[in-house]
C-alpha cells in the first residue's frame, strides 16, 4: 500500500490506512492488560513454582508477542498510517498461537501417564516429538511469509501476494496438526470413567482436577482452531480484504479467543491441575481393557 508520507488522521481518513480503521482504544488496552496480567502470572510460576518451565515458558513467548501487537495497535490508533507499526502488530499477532499450541502438546504426555495410552495406543512422550516440531514447522513457515509478504509491493485491491499464500499453509498446517492432535486427546480420555457420572469409581481430588483441566484444555484447542480458520480465510482474500479490514470480526475471532484460551491455560496452569507425580495405569485394567492385549505400556 503507497501511501502519502504526509497523510494524517486530519488529512486521510482511516479506512484509508492499512488497518482499513483506526483501532479501538479502548479494547486493544483491553486485551494488553489481559496479556500482562498472564505474563505476571506466567514469571511468578517461574520463579516461585519451579515446575512445568517448558509449558510456562512457551506460553510466556506467546503472551508476550501478543502484548507487542496489542501495544503496536494502541500506537496503531494514535496513528494508523505509519507502517512499520502495523507490520508488527499483524505479524506478532498472526504468530503467537503457535506458542501456545505448542504449550498444549507438552500437556498430553503427562495426561497419558496418568490415564493410560488410550484408544490409539501412542507412547505419551510421543506427542510431543510429532507435535513440536509440526508446530515449529508451521512457525517457520508463517514467519517466511511474513518477511515475504511485507517487503513485497501490496496495494488494496485485495489479492493474494506470494508472501500471503506462504502465510496460509503455515496457518492451515496449524489447524491441521490441532485437528488431528483434538482427535488423538479424545482418544486418550474416552476410554477411561472420568466424564462418565454412572461410573462405579469414586474419583478422588486429583481426578477431578485432571478432568477440569482437560475440559479448559479442549475449550483452548476449539477456541485456536477456530480463531486460525479465521485466519486461514482472511488471507484467502488478501491481507487487506473485506475480512482483514474488519475490527469487529478480528476482536470475536482472534482477539476474545487467544485471550481466553491463553487465560485459561495460565489461570489453571499444570502446576495447579495435574499431579506432580504422574501415577502410570491408573486406570488399566478396568476403563481400557478392551484395547488389544490389555497393553497400555
């Protein structure tokens, strides 16, 4: 997009600028104060808990390239015509999901110690060795968009840029790799009695912790599937689309769920919900005996 390096908010109007608006104040401090209360949250885990690092840390990157976009975006609305600040807030933003996907693989492995290998059988240090470094490939593939996409001459009629297509295999390879991994963690917890309120078993505190968190996990995984589909169709028609243009749809799909999924995953954090000592086959031998062999380990 070229535009006058004199254009102002007295001269242009924003649907002119590269937001297609002027960003709301109001909201993006909104969510900035959301990300830097996580980010407190995430270094007092750190530093008083000691647990769970690689979770903590992971979801900190992630908390922290979200609270870089919303501050480019608060400067975004004192000037929506400069650039450079909307290149970050976009990229930043576009970026940061992958680290907190990435924080919901390392879960799995530890929810698979304690309930047994599942429908599918997988070892549970498995998922992560698949998962990881799928999602640092989508990683790598995004940010090679990002750099191709914004140095390339991009105007507003709305068309896809070499640079956007890259962006959107990375994007669809995350939703890809999240379905699949949806699928494999239902897996996991549909053998055992932990949602099933008949069930003969009496389930004791650290039961009913897991079951909590795996629940608020679900709910965080649906939540950045859904906010990366949307994603995935703002760049099928151009970062400056009729999508990528819109504050609302980017607020419902993108800004309320990372915030609540990222919430979630810090307000319940690991070191809160799950045992710190994982009890391997707590329930084979009775939820999963159908599986063949009766062999979980």
């Amino acid at each position: 997009m070229d535009l006058s390096p004199d254009c102002t908010l007295d001269t242009c109007s924003p649907s002119e600028s590269f937001y297609g608006y002027r960003p709301n104040l109001g909201i993006d401090i909104f969510f900035a104060l959301v990300y830097i209360a996580i980010i407190a949250h995430c270094i007092f885990i750190i530093t008083k808990k000691r647990q769970w690092l690689s979770y903590t840390i992971t979801v900190l990157i992630g908390a922290l390239l979200e609270l870089v976009g919303f501050a480019a975006r608060i400067y975004g609305y004192a000037d929506p015509f400069v650039r450079i600040g909307w290149i970050i807030q976009y990229s930043v933003i576009t970026f940061a999901p992958v680290f907190m996907t990435a924080a919901i693989y390392v879960c799995i492995g530890r929810i698979a110690d304690y309930l047994g290998r599942g429908i599918f059988n997988i070892r549970p240090r498995l998922y992560a060795r698949i998962f990881i470094p799928s999602d640092a490939f989508a990683l790598l593939i995004q940010a090679s968009g990002g750099g191709v996409s914004f140095t390339e001459t991009v105007s507003l009629d709305g068309g896809i840029s070499t640079g956007q297509g890259i962006i959107i295999g990375g994007l669809t390879l995350q939703v890809v790799s999240l379905a699949v991994f949806f699928t494999l963690f239902i897996g996991v917890i549909w053998p055992t009695d932990l949602f099933r309120p008949k069930s003969s078993r009496k389930l004791d505190s650290d039961d009913r912790r897991v079951r909590t968190f795996i629940v608020l996990i679900l709910v965080a995984i649906v939540l950045i599937i859904g906010r990366s589909a949307f994603r995935v169709a703002e760049f099928s028609e151009g970062i400056f689309g009729s999508l990528g243009h819109n504050e609302i749809l980017f607020i419902i799909f993108d800004g309320f769920p990372m915030s609540i999924a990222t919430s979630l995953m810090v307000v319940y954090h690991p070191v809160y919900m799950l045992p710190s000592t994982p009890r391997a086959n707590k329930f084979v031998g009775q939820e999963l005996r159908f599986l063949p062999n009766e062999q979980q380990y």
